[in-house]
C-alpha cells in the first residue's frame, strides 16, 4: 500500500483475539494432558477387564497399552476437530471418567 507522498506504508499484523488465543490453548491442553488422562483411563480399564473376558493377563496388558496410544492420538485429533473447546473437553473428559471410575473400583478387587 502507498501512503499520499508515495512511499510504501508499513504493513500491520492482523492481531489475534484473546479469546481465540485462549481457545486454541485449552484445546491444545486437551489434547495433550485430556489426552494422557484418557489414554490412561483405557490403559487401566482394559487391563483389568479383558482377563475377566477369557483373555492371559500378559496379553491383556499388552492389548491395554497399544489401545492407549491409540486413544491418545483420537483425544488429540477429536480436541483439534470440535467446534468448541468445550465440547472437546468433554468428549474427552467424559470417556475417560466412564473408564476410569470402575478401573479405580474393581482395581482392588481383581488385584492378586
């Protein structure tokens, strides 16, 4: 763009909004520590209930920690793919509490 006298006028960065900033950041938290919480929440739960469906322990285990990662990566791609941050909280939030409540309770119960 020229100014009157001709010369080049500096060109100005759009600026950001705050609340956009804010809502790019919570997803990215989601993403990464929603996603941890969930992956672990998995991990815990399928440990637990897949021996109790016939399957070796070693195995379950196993199958448990690769289905981890797995959700990890969904949490991390649902948290980038919502329309609001808050609806990617809680689709990450929520599953994880599903999972994680009766790992947390039967935990104790089929430790041995």
């Amino acid at each position: 763009m020229q100014d009157q006298s001709g010369a080049m006028a500096p060109s100005r960065k759009p600026e950001v909004p705050v609340r956009y900033f804010w809502a790019v950041a919570s997803r990215a938290i989601a993403a990464v520590g929603g996603g941890y919480g969930l992956s672990a929440s998995v991990a815990a739960a399928l440990s637990i209930f897949l021996p109790l469906a016939g399957m070796d322990r070693a195995n379950a285990v196993m199958t448990a920690t690769m289905l981890a990662f797995v959700a990890h990566a969904v949490a991390a791609l649902w948290a980038f793919g919502c329309a609001t941050a808050l609806r990617a909280w809680l689709g990450i939030v929520l599953p994880a509490v599903v999972l994680g409540l009766p790992a947390w309770f039967f935990a104790s119960r089929v430790a041995a």
